[in-house]
C-alpha cells in the first residue's frame, strides 16, 4: 500500500485515526486506506504541509547555514 504523510486542514480540530489516537497535528506518514481516502475527500485532512511548517523548516534551514558560517564572515 502507499504511504504518504497526511496533516490536518485545522490544528483546532482533532482528526481521528483508525486505531482511535488522533492524527499529529505536525503530520505523520500513514498507509493510504480507505479510511484514509474518505479524510481527504471530506477535507478533514490534506497531503500539503500547512504554511506555518513549511516556514518553520525554512527558519531551521537558514539558521543552519548561518551557524556554519566562520566567525567574523557576513
């Protein structure tokens, strides 16, 4: 079966997993079932990263490449 990493459409709301735990609000890789497909349709969730991940990967992305910068270099 595919596996693809799901997220929430809102944060505010708690998406329900098959086992009954609730999909992380960050986003977890999950097997593409059923259940799974029904989620995307009824918009519950989406595969795209919300905004406010993708911009928190690209902080930790130039903070990297700042601190591997040698001292006194702009």
């Amino acid at each position: 079966m595919n596996t693809v990493t799901l997220y929430p459409t809102d944060k505010k709301v708690k998406v329900r997993k098959p086992d009954g735990g609730h999909l992380n609000e960050n986003g977890e890789p999950v097997v593409m079932t059923a259940f799974w497909h029904r989620r995307v349709r009824d918009g519950s969730v989406t595969q795209d990263a919300p905004e406010d991940a993708i911009n928190t990967a690209k902080d930790n992305i130039d903070t990297a490449k700042d601190s591997a910068k040698p001292k006194g270099s702009k």
